[in-house]
C-alpha cells in the first residue's frame, strides 16, 4: 500500500517575492488516520520557504489542489515542492524548478531536508 503524498503539478501566479503556487496532490489518504498535512515550498539549500498546512483528509477528493502563499521567492529561483503525509513524512515525488522554467518531477530522496517535518508551521489536529 502506498503511504506517500506525491505533488503531480505545480501553477505559479503573481509576481517576485509574492507569488502564490497551486499546488496538485494525489495521497492514498483514509481519514485523519492517514492524509496529506501539507506541502510546502524549500530553496535548493533545504530552507523552508513557505508550507501550506492543510485542516483536514482529502479521502473523496483525489487528487486535490490547494493554492498557498504569498512564497518569496524569485522567478528564476529554483526551488522544491513536495508535500507531507501524516504519518510517514516525506517520500512521495516532489516538483523541482522556477517560476520562469517551470517545474518537472523530481526524486527529493529521504535525505533531502528530512529535519524539515519539525519546522513551524505544524498542522491543527485533523478535522475529518
């Protein structure tokens, strides 16, 4: 069974340093039990950007798609979005790219950042 979120597009809109990502997901989500908590935005470097938490499971919505930010970042900042699963972390595939070249899937690997998952800002308690 998967149990990993994995970002299938990124959109961008806005302009540098205010620019707000929509951001598709597709996770194997059963309830508060198992679901995307949210996906965010991380420089190359592994600073957090921007994170998108998220209230609630996605159970009969797959894939969704949430819009966050304003992100400040660049149009040619080459940056990473991926998205988290409660529980399990970080695994799923995630987008790498900029606003000017665009983004493609990319293998973040487990050692990308993992110190991340403990970053603020931390989700609310699952609605539903």
């Amino acid at each position: 069974m998967r149990r990993s979120s994995d970002v299938l597009a990124v959109r961008a809109i806005g302009g540098p340093n205010a620019y707000e990502f929509s951001v598709e997901v597709a996770s194997p989500d059963t309830g508060c039990d198992q679901y995307t908590d949210w996906w965010e935005v991380v420089s190359e470097d592994g600073e957090l950007l921007y994170r998108r938490t998220l209230l609630h499971s996605h159970v009969s919505e797959q894939p969704f798609t949430r819009a966050g930010g304003p992100v400040p970042v660049d149009s040619d900042a080459v940056v990473v979005l991926r998205a988290h699963m409660y529980p399990g972390g970080y695994g799923g595939t995630a987008m790498r790219g900029s606003v000017d070249g665009g983004f493609a899937a990319w293998d973040a690997g487990a050692d990308f950042a993992p110190e991340l998952a403990d970053a603020p800002p931390q989700p609310p308690d699952c609605a539903f």
